[in-house]
C-alpha cells in the first residue's frame, strides 16, 4: 500500500488554515480531473475510483489537508462497484510517483444515479485505507453532476465541509 503519512509525523508542516473549521481543501484541476474521470466511466456504465494525492498540514485547530493531485490505473469496474486491478498496482504507485504532494490523504469514486453517500462496502473500504488516520472520501455522481465528500467517525460517516481551491 502507498505510504499514508500519520497525521503527527515531524513532517507535517505548521501552516495556518485558510477557512477556519474547514479541514479539506481541493484544487479546483483535481475536482475537474475527477469529474472527467467519473463521466469517461459513466459513458460505459462503469463506476470509477482514483486516490487524492496532496500534503497534511497543522494548525491551532489540528490537521487538515490539500489536495492537489489524483492518482489512478486500471479498473475492475461495473455500475455498482470499482476496485484497483491487481495487476495494476504497480502502475498506481507509479502515478502516485507522478504526483504533486507527498501523502495519500483520500479517495474518490463515482456512483452512477444514486447520490454521493457511503455504502458500508466503502466504509470498510475507507476504514481499510485510512483507518483512524486523516483521511477523506469523494463520491462524485456523475448523472446530476453531484458531488460530495466524507469522513468516518466512529464507523460512522460524516459530511466534510470542503473549500475548492484556485
Ligand atoms: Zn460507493
């Protein structure tokens, strides 16, 4: 799996918040770049996924990420579920490799027609990933052009409040 930075790490670099309250910040080409991707696979009834790539960051309110970039590979996909091929793991650290920022710090995934929420089948998959470290979830759904992002509390799933960035 691709290295998720804990959120205490020494790394994780002191930088004040542009909105207070708001822990996630998503440039404005990366929801175009994962909008474009979840209509490409809605035009073949396919659900798409990909990881958010981008940095942790602290403030006096604790941490809250960027995301800059979106890694992706090949696809077992259909209308109602997605994962990374097996074989195409490599070619995801690859694009990984190929990104701006240095964490994982989410997912995302379309659903076809059926709104943006998490299933308990992404929960899990959510947990998986991120467990209790910093993470978050965007499901697009591109037949109303919809989308929305989530993390998990409590195996609990909880809207975020996101800021699109320019
Ligand atoms: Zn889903």
């Amino acid at each position: 799996m691709p290295k998720i930075l804990s959120s205490d790490t020494p790394e994780t670099e002191f930088r004040t918040r542009p909105v207070k309250g708001v822990s996630l910040y998503i440039a404005e080409g990366t929801i175009a770049a994962m909008a474009d991707h979840a209509e490409a696979g809605y035009l073949e009834n396919k659900e798409v996924m990909g990881l958010l790539i981008g940095q942790i960051l602290k403030d006096e309110e604790g941490t809250y990420v960027k995301v800059t970039d979106t890694a992706t590979s090949d696809l077992d996909a259909d209308e109602v579920s997605v994962r990374f091929k097996k074989e195409a793991i490599e070619d995801l650290f690859d694009s990984i490799d190929k990104c701006e920022g240095n964490a994982v710090v989410g997912w995302y995934h379309s659903h076809l027609g059926i709104g943006c929420f998490l299933s308990d089948v992404d929960i899990r998959t959510h947990l998986g990933i991120f467990g209790s470290e910093i993470g978050f979830a965007v499901v697009i759904d591109p037949s109303d052009s919809t989308f929305a992002a989530f993390y998990c509390s409590g195996g609990e799933q909880q809207k975020a409040p996101l800021i699109i960035m320019e």
